[in-house]
C-alpha cells in the first residue's frame, strides 16, 4: 500500500474509488461491476484507499463474526474521513455485498461513518446511491428490485477488461433455492435467477474480442442455471458449456461452484466432449454422514456423491476435484465424522476448502439444541486438514515431469518471470518473455511446492513458439 498523506491532494481532480473485497469470486465479480458502474460518473479505481474520494467495502457473511468484522474495519475508517473533512476533500463510504444486505439500516445506527448501504441485488442503482450520500442523506437500498440489475449495469469497456488480464469471470446465475440449514445465502443473496443465454454469449464474445482466453462462469449454485437457446429451447448449463466452447478464442472454461444435485447429462457431455472445459471441478459435499446430510438438507446422500464423482470420471479420466467441507455440524458425532474421512478418502480431492460449523442468525441449524463442542470440532478440523493436505500435497506431487497448458495471467515475482494457471487452477511460475502474458502456453512441470508449481517453457523461446501463440500484447 503506498503512504500518501491522507491530506495530499490526488494526481488529478478525478474523483478516485477503492473497493474492499471479501469473501468469494462472486463478490470480485461484483466489485468490478461496482466500477464499471461507477466509471460514467468520472470515477477511477484506486489500489489504496488513502487516495480514495469514496471507499466500499464489499462484505460477505458467509465466515462467523462477518458483521463485527465489517464494523471493526468501519472504526479505522472513521479516522481517515475526520481527516478528509478536515482537509477539505470529503470521503463517501458506502457498505456493499451480503453483510450490507443483512444489516441494511441497522448499519447506519451502529456506524455513523456510513453514507449509504446497497444490497448485492441494487448495485445498477449506485451512481444515484452515491449522489444521494454526497448530498447529505444516508440512503439504504437492500430491496430484491423486480428490474434485472445486470440490464441495468453497463459492460466493462475493452481497455478495462484488457487490464483485468485474460481470465474472467462472468456471472451467469445468482441466488440460491437450495436451503442448506447452515447457510445464509439464500437470505442475503435471494432467489436462484439465471440470466438469459443470449446476453451471455454476447458477453462472453466481448470479453474475448478484448483477450481474455479463460472464462469462469460464477453462480451461488451455478450448475442450477437455466435458460433458452435462440430457437427458444430449454437450455441448461451443460448446453451453454457447448455454445460458449464454439466461441472462436475461448481456450478455456470453468463453472463454479455447483450443487450436486444439478449435476445434469449434458454436464457430464461437456466435460466429456469439450476440452475447453477444464479438467477440474469444485463439488461441495460439505459431509459424508447420510444422517447429516440429511440435517444439512444437502438432498443427496454420500453414495449419490461418490456416484456423481465415478460419472465425471468416466466422462472425463484426468478430472481433479475440489469441494468443501464442514465439521462439527449439529449432532454430528464421531462415526458422522469418520464417514466424512472416509469419503474424503473415498473421492481423493486435489484441493478442499474446510470450516468448522458456525452458527449463523436466522439459518435453522443455528437454533439446533446440540451444538458441538468448540473443542471437539477443532480436533476434527485438523484431522480433516491433515488428511486433505496430504492429498492436495501427493497431487501436485504428480504433476512433477508432466507438461501441461498454463494460461499466463501475470507477471511472475523476479524480472523475467510470468505466473499463471494450470488447467487444475494451481499457481505456475516460470521464466517467459513478457510477450507471453495473456497466453496459453506448454510448460514442463519441474517441481512441485506448498502452493504452487513452477515449470520451463516447453518450446524455450517465442520464436519456437507455433505462431498462434506469438503474441500481440493483449494486457496492459
Ligand atoms: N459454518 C461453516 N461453514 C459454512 N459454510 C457456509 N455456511 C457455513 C457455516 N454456517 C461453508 C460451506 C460452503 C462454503 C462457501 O462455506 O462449506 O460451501
Ligand atoms: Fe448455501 Fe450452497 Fe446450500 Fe445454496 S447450495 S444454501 S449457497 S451451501
């Protein structure tokens, strides 16, 4: 972060924004979003918020104490604005995302430092929001509006979407109807809406025409989209899979994150059929304990699982899994657990997210009258952790020697390197001319280390690249 007095004027009279993002890939989304949205008005992305003229944070509720969290970040924020005030260049805040929508008015009286609190369903209604807070009222907007924020919200220009690099995420869904008893989303974000395929597959056209190479479609429950094709027939995920893979330029596609339940026959074709679609899915099963699957209304049992996972399999042999896991769920007791080890053994993951159970306001689990011991989920915690890192470690053990297609997205840490993607999402590191970045390229795995891998370029140089892969520079 850079040191600029609070006071010091900015470069320019450009009124500048920084946005905080917490919490998942949908809220990235949704910060970049925020800004195309608030481009029209003149403002600018900032990376500190030092010089900012306002500042959002974009919150999530999904981890405990998400509220507290965004109200002790709100108490250091308070100091910065006194200064602004006192230097004569005022500061807007405004707090977004899923905490923003949990709260809504109730954030005004808790934090005086707020100007205006907007709900992830109403970011097309910010540049009113924020003109409304710059004259004084302290506007809340947490409704679901019946108008689609995404017709309502402009598209990114090219030069911005060159510089966010090439890959993206596009966000095809939104909500969730699932009612998993731990879980809040279905009360911040709403109801499963999917967008229409048309304005999607425009989308993604755009997004290509301005060099991104990997697109990764983001939804709550983004295996539940649904839509029409042209002709008007019904379309599902696995079908839009297909029409995005005849997009000249698309090199790759991802999908996240899915509910098992929606895993559906023309899912299992594109990961099949279409090498565009990334070997690698993220498939929560959160428990291996049918009983506490039941409790957690996941609506699928732990052999419907590994059923699932033998069918991607079969589709598609070189499939690496992700998913999610929580321990210590109300009730859950050690045999639960050891059906969850077992699973996790069952399935082998390449990389797994875990949490111990927490109880969030308004979720039914929440009121459940047996409660886990702290004590007792921590243990299990690091149990699963241990087992989970073993495999995530002896998977990126095999990738040592393999060569395999990296997207590169960056630049590397030293002069001269660039960093990107395998097709099992793992961080690469290699030395490759600059020329590169935005490519997807063949690289010789040469070790394997706790969070990422690095490799050699296969063909050495650019000149023996094949000359599709010759570069015209498409990131900034
Ligand atoms: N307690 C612990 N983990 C939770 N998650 C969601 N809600 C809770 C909760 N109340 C986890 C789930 C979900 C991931 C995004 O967060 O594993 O898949
Ligand atoms: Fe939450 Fe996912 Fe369950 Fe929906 S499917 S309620 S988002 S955990």
């Amino acid at each position: 972060m850079t040191s600029r007095h609070p006071s010091a004027p900015a470069d320019s009279n450009t009124p500048k924004l920084f946005i905080k993002t917490y919490g998942c890939q949908m809220n990235v989304y949704d910060s970049d979003r925020m800004s195309d949205a608030l481009a029209p008005k003149g403002f600018e992305a900032s990376t500190t918020p030092d010089a900012a003229d306002l500042i959002i944070l974009n919150t999530c509720h999904i981890r405990e104490k998400a509220a507290e969290k965004v109200y002790s970040e709100l108490g250091r924020l308070r100091a910065l604005k006194e200064e602004r005030l006192k230097a004569g260049r005022p500061l807007t805040i405004g707090v977004a995302g899923c905490v923003a929508q949990a709260e809504g008015e109730e954030m005004l009286s808790r934090a005086p430092v707020v100007d205006f609190v907007v709900g992830p369903q109403a970011y097309h209604r910010l540049p009113q929001l924020v003109e409304r807070a710059r004259d004084g009222e302290r506007p809340v907007e947490t409704d679901f509006p019946t108008e689609d924020k995404f017709e309502h919200l402009p598209q990114a220009t090219k030069q911005v979407t060159l510089k966010r690099g090439p890959a993206a995420f596009l966000t095809v869904q939104e909500g969730c109807d699932k009612f998993c008893t731990f879980c809040v989303v279905p009360y911040t974000r709403g109801a499963e809406t999917s967008r229409p395929m048309a304005r999607l597959l425009d989308e993604a056209r755009a997004l290509v025409d301005a060099g991104v190479r990997e697109i990764t479609l983001l939804g709550q429950n983004v295996n539940a989209w649904h839509g029409e094709d042209a002709g008007g027939t019904a379309s599902n995920l696995g079908k839009l899979l297909f029409a995005l893979a005849e997009i000249d330029g698309v090199d790759r596609l991802r999908y996240t994150t899915s509910h098992p339940r929606d895993m559906h026959d023309e899912l299992f074709a594109a990961h099949r059929d279409l090498d565009k679609v990334m070997p690698y899915l993220h498939l929560p099963v959160q428990a291996g304990s049918d009983r506490i699957l039941k409790a957690m209304n996941r609506q699928h049992t732990a052999d419907e699982y590994r059923a699932l996972v033998d069918k991607l399999r079969d589709a598609r042999p070189d499939i690496a899994l992700s998913g999610d896991f929580i321990v210590g769920f109300p009730g859950e007791t050690d045999e639960d657990f050891e059906a969850t080890l077992q699973l996790v053994r069952d399935v082998g993951y390449a990389q797994a997210y875990s949490f111990k159970y927490s109880q969030r306001p308004g979720t039914p689990a929440a009121t459940h009258d047996v409660q886990v011991e702290e004590d007792v989920k921590a243990e299990r915690l690091a149990r699963l952790q241990a087992l989970l890192n073993d495999q995530a470690r002896a998977f990126n053990a095999t990738m040592v020697g393999r060569t395999m297609d990296v997207l590169l997205d960056r630049k590397g840490k030293r002069a001269g390197q660039l960093a990107g993607r395998s097709p099992y999402l793992q961080a690469v590191h290699l030395d490759a001319p600059d020329a590169l970045q935005g490519h997807v390229v063949p690289v010789r795995i040469d070790a394997a280390h706790a969070n990422s891998l690095s490799g050699s370029l296969l063909h050495g140089d650019t000149a023996a690249m094949p000359a599709t892969a010759v570069p015209e520079l498409p990131v900034a």
